[in-house]
C-alpha cells in the first residue's frame, strides 16, 4: 500500500474517480464491491488466458452475493464488469441496490475477432476503456467489503483499500491450463538441444 501511495493518480484520473465517487458511492449504507472479469477470463471463453483465474459463472457469482449482503449487513451492491450481460443480470436480481459505473462493455456470444472488433479495444477507444476500468478499481477500494475471483485489478483493489474492507470473500475456480508451465505452477524451460 505504501508503495502505491507514492505512485497517485495524475490529476485528470482523480478527478474522473472523485466524480465517480461522488455520483456513485451513497453515504446512506455499507457497499459490497463485487469484481466479475469476462473478457479471457470466463469459462465458456473461446480464447481463455492460459495460467488466467477461472471467474464464476454469473449464477454462483450472484448466489453469493445475495446470501453475504444480509449476513454481512450491506445495503448496496457495486458491480465492477466488463461484461454487459453480467450487468443485466446483477440489475434484474439487485434491483435498486445496485450501483454500476456507466461505461462501454463487451457482450457476451460476441465472437470478437478482425471482422467485428471489440469495440472496447479500438484504437480510439482504449484510452476510455482503461480510464473506466481503472475508476471500477477504484471504486472496488472504496467498498465496505468484497467479493471476487482473483484478477489484477481485484488485487489493485485490494492493495489500495489497505486492509479496511469488512468482510473480503475471494472465490477459487481454478485456473485455466497453461501448456507453458508443469503441473507444479514453474515455467517449463527447454533448452536448444532438447527442442
């Protein structure tokens, strides 16, 4: 934590985070951060990360987001995706306890690819799609508490939060195979000779 605090946001970032804070972030109960990650990431991917935390299906991911907002006494619920879909459905279950970041999103049963790029990632889009993810990050730190599968930006979350969120539940799929690394986790190194 001490170390990103000697590495702050550049003015303009901050004010788009205090912004969103402001507009987002009610005074008027306890938050649960919720983190749900899509793109390389999910399951049913076509393209999974390889060595990439496997998320939680959107079923199991609100199950346990409805049994802890009562048990862990949140009012709100903020939802930190990529994914439009996840989004709608975190709306049709949490209603207006739900607090989301207005932002660009990919859909799911989209096959991204060269004849229809994620609009997300264009060229001229991807300094917004950073700046938005980074502001959910943000936000994800400013929670009373948390839920998740481990991601970057759930672990920036955590390290800019500094150990005050409530209650932290951070779930485990597994991970996608990685065909570079053994069954230990370690790097696979071939020399010449054995290639």
């Amino acid at each position: 934590h001490r170390l990103a605090e000697m590495t702050p946001l550049n003015r303009p970032t901050l004010l788009r985070v205090n912004q969103a804070k402001e507009q987002l972030l009610p005074c008027d109960g306890k938050i649960l951060g919720v983190s749900f990650r899509f793109d390389g990431h999910a399951l049913n991917n076509p393209h999974p990360g390889p060595g990439h935390p496997i998320q939680p299906s959107i079923d199991e991911l609100i199950m346990v987001v409805r049994s802890r907002l009562d048990e862990w006494g949140m009012r709100y619920v903020f939802l930190a995706s990529d994914e439009e879909h996840a989004v709608r459905r975190f709306q049709n279950e949490f209603g207006d306890r739900l607090l989301v970041l207005r932002r660009s999103r990919c859909c799911e049963g989209n096959r991204y690819g060269p004849e229809n790029p994620n609009p997300m990632y264009l060229p001229g889009s991807l300094y917004q799609t950073s700046l938005d993810y980074l502001t959910e990050m943000e936000l994800l730190a400013c929670c009373d508490a948390l839920i998740g599968s481990v991601t970057s930006g759930l672990r920036y979350a955590v390290v800019k939060n500094n150990g005050r969120y409530e209650q932290t539940e951070i779930l485990d799929c597994g991970r996608f195979p990685d065909p570079k690394r053994n069954r230990s986790g370690s790097a696979v190194y071939r020399s010449e000779e054995q290639s």
